[in-house]
C-alpha cells in the first residue's frame, strides 16, 4: 500500500518539509507473505526547498515469490525566479521645500518591489535618504534574491535641482540736486 502522491506548499520551509515527507513515507506498508522483502525506504530522501520531486516504487516481495508494488510521488513546488520592479527616476520640482521631497521620497520609495522566489533578501531601502532641498540626487540600486539562489536588480534615482546661484543687481549710485520737493525725491527714490 502507497500514500497517495504528496505535494507540498509553495515555499515551505525545508523543517516542514521534512516533516511532511517522514509523515507520507511512514504510510509505506505491506499485508501477507512470508518472510517478505521490501524496498528499503531509507535510501530515499524528499526533495529540497527549492523544488523537485521524489518518486518512489514500492516493492514487496515474500519467500514463496508472491510480489506487489505501487508508486507514489512526493513533489515540492520550485519558486518561480525572483524578478524585482524598481519606479521611473524622479525629478522634483525646483526649489520644492523639504516637507515636499520628503513626501515624494516616501512615494517613491515604497514603489520598489518584487516577486516569486523564496525566502527574498532585499536591498534595505532604509539606508537611504533622499537630497535635501539645495539639490542632489540618490541612486538606488534595487536587489533581491531568494534562497535557491535566483537574483534580480535595478536601478533608479530620484533628482532633487540644485539652483542656480543667487546673484544680485545694484543701480549706479544717484545724487539729487538741491531744493528738490519731497514728492518728488519720493519718486526718485522709488524708481532708484
């Protein structure tokens, strides 16, 4: 007698593998015969949590040469390929106050993403800080990878503009001449 074919969950950890598959190989038996002889079921191993499968074909066989089998597999789903999402570069707005690139930073940011795989390690985006308002830029470059040793990356930036200098402009000195009304200094002035 053979369990009936075993497959475990998607990116199961290989301790409940393990313990799903000493349950379904302990199911495994035979009735009758003499002195029967049967498969020895240690010589098989469940497969990893990468994925894979193992098949086993039980055999028993008894002294007077009567003999029964049956098949059964264990399966472990394979990860799909770890493939990761990373958003469009960003450019703020010139002069844009901090409060605002904060709040674009943290947009952007959280866009970063990926999937499949098992068990994914990635890029720890805390690490990073956006530029501050006088201008900068941040490159991100996104990884992940998983367990089974399937990887993927990219890259992205977010700009913050530097301006332009500030420069300033001065009229030439000006000198009235006497007896001039105060209205009329007034206006000078203003225009000056």
């Amino acid at each position: 007698s053979c369990p009936d074919d075993l497959t475990t969950p998607l990116c199961a950890s290989q301790q409940d593998i393990d313990l799903a598959w000493n349950n379904w190989i302990s199911q495994f038996s035979f009735n009758g015969g003499c002195d029967v002889d049967t498969t020895d079921l240690t010589t098989f191993a469940p497969p990893d949590s990468c994925g894979g499968a193992t098949t086993i074909t039980f055999n028993a066989t008894d002294a007077c040469g009567q003999a029964d089998d049956c098949t059964a597999t264990c399966t472990v789903p394979s990860p799909t390929p770890v493939t990761v999402s990373c958003p469009a570069d960003l450019t703020t707005p010139l002069c844009a106050s901090q409060q605002d690139i904060d709040l674009a930073w943290n947009n952007w940011v959280s866009q970063f993403s990926f999937n499949g795989g098992c068990d994914v390690d990635t890029t720890d985006l805390t690490a990073f800080t956006p530029p501050d308002s006088c201008g900068g830029a941040t490159t991100i470059t996104f990884n992940a990878t998983d367990a089974c040793g399937t990887s993927d990356n990219c890259t992205a930036t977010f700009t913050v503009p530097t301006p332009d200098p500030v420069t300033v402009s001065c009229p030439a000195d000006l000198a009235l001449g006497p007896c001039l009304t105060q209205a009329a200094i007034q206006a000078t002035f203003d225009n000056w």
